[in-house]
C-alpha cells in the first residue's frame, strides 16, 4: 500500500478508511422517502423493476466484507420467527382502549436504532406463555442469575 488520492482528499498509507454507510442507506436515489419506515421496499422486485442497495452497504466491500454477514442474517430472522412464533405483537392501547401510535425516532451513532417505545407483547397462548417461561428459566440457569 502507498499514499492514494480520492476526490482530491489525501489518504496516507496504512490510512482506516470507514465507509459512510447510513449515507448510503439514506439515499434518495435508492430509498424513495428513506426516513419512513417502509419495509416493503426489502422485498424482492420483479425483473427490471429497479435496483436498490446491496447489503454490501451494511457489511462492507471486497476483502474486508464482514463474514458473519450470512449468520447475522440468519440469526435475525430465527430471532424475529420465534418472538412472532410465541407473541402478539401490537400497538400499545392508552388508558381509554385507543392504539397509540408510536412516533418512528432513532439513536444515532455508528449504528442506529430505535429510540424505546410503548408496545404491547402477549403471548398468543398457554402454551406459548409456557414455552417463554421455559426458555427464561433456562437463560437464566446459564448466566448464574
């Protein structure tokens, strides 16, 4: 490696040089209204329907491409599958029975995610209730609470 030149920015050899990813992700020319949430937007598209991002834009490029990217993948969806698989997942009610509708605000730092918000999670039966319990019981036996 030898000192290199991007855009008329200087990088010294050896330089870190991170990617602006949430700039990419944010793009208009990619995400029509990328601030909503509209996960429709992952899904896949008819054939020449138009591109959007790879999720290179999340794991990196090339050499450095994150290896876990295929076990992070999979690991959120069993995880999503199995909280959707033993819950009901609403909108939380006020006290006159209304939905409130949660405001879509985010932490930002060099990952982002969603500022807490009010929901309401129920176990959609006995037995669901019954198998979370299980499974608490059996992460805390692991952790030596």
């Amino acid at each position: 490696m030898e000192d290199d030149e991007y855009r008329g920015m200087h990088i010294p050899k050896d330089a870190t040089v991170i990617s602006n990813a949430r700039s990419l992700t944010w793009d208009e020319r990619h995400y029509h209204e990328p601030r909503s949430f509209k996960p429709e937007r992952f899904l896949p598209k008819p054939e020449g329907a138009g591109e959007t991002l790879s999720q290179g834009a999340i794991f990196g490029w090339g050499r450095r491409i994150c290896p876990g990217r295929y076990l992070a993948n999979d690991m959120v969806w069993i995880a999503i599958a199995r909280i959707l698989a033993v819950f009901e997942v609403q909108k939380a009610r006020d006290a006159a029975g209304n939905f409130i509708e949660p405001s879509i605000e985010f932490v930002t730092n060099l990952t982002s995610h969603p500022k807490p918000f009010p929901c309401d999670l129920r176990p959609r039966s006995e037995k669901a209730a019954e198998l979370i319990r299980q499974a608490y019981d059996m992460h805390m036996a692991n952790v030596g609470a």
